[in-house]
C-alpha cells in the first residue's frame, strides 16, 4: 500500500488529476503485469482532501471472450 500511496500522490503532484476520479491506478500482477485475479481488476484511488469528484455515470461491468 505505501508504494501506491507514494505513485497516487507523485501523480496528484504532477496534476495527472481527473475532475471524475482524481487519482486512480489499476494494480497489476509483477509477475505477468495483467490483473492481479483472473477475473477482476483492482483499482486504488485518490482523492485530495477537501476536493469532491464530480458525479458521473459509469457500468464497471465489462464481458471478453
């Protein structure tokens, strides 16, 4: 988690900041460098104190073959 941590807030640094989703990264496998489960992906994300994203409508279902 700090290592995350550290890369949301270098990100946030350089303003690399979504007004939807401020700050947000997909965890990924070291090893393959895909998801870290075969069949979810895992994000974190970050959000400055005192900032609120803006709303938005979103599905996070999604189905490959």
């Amino acid at each position: 988690m700090a290592e995350a941590r550290a890369a949301l807030e270098r990100l946030a640094a350089e303003n690399s900041v979504s007004p939807f989703d401020g700050v947000i990264l997909e965890y990924t496998n070291r090893v393959t460098g895909g998801p870290v489960m075969p069949t979810i992906a895992c994000y974190v994300q970050f959000c400055a104190r005192g900032r609120r994203p803006r709303p938005i409508a979103t599905s996070a279902a999604r189905i490959t073959t």
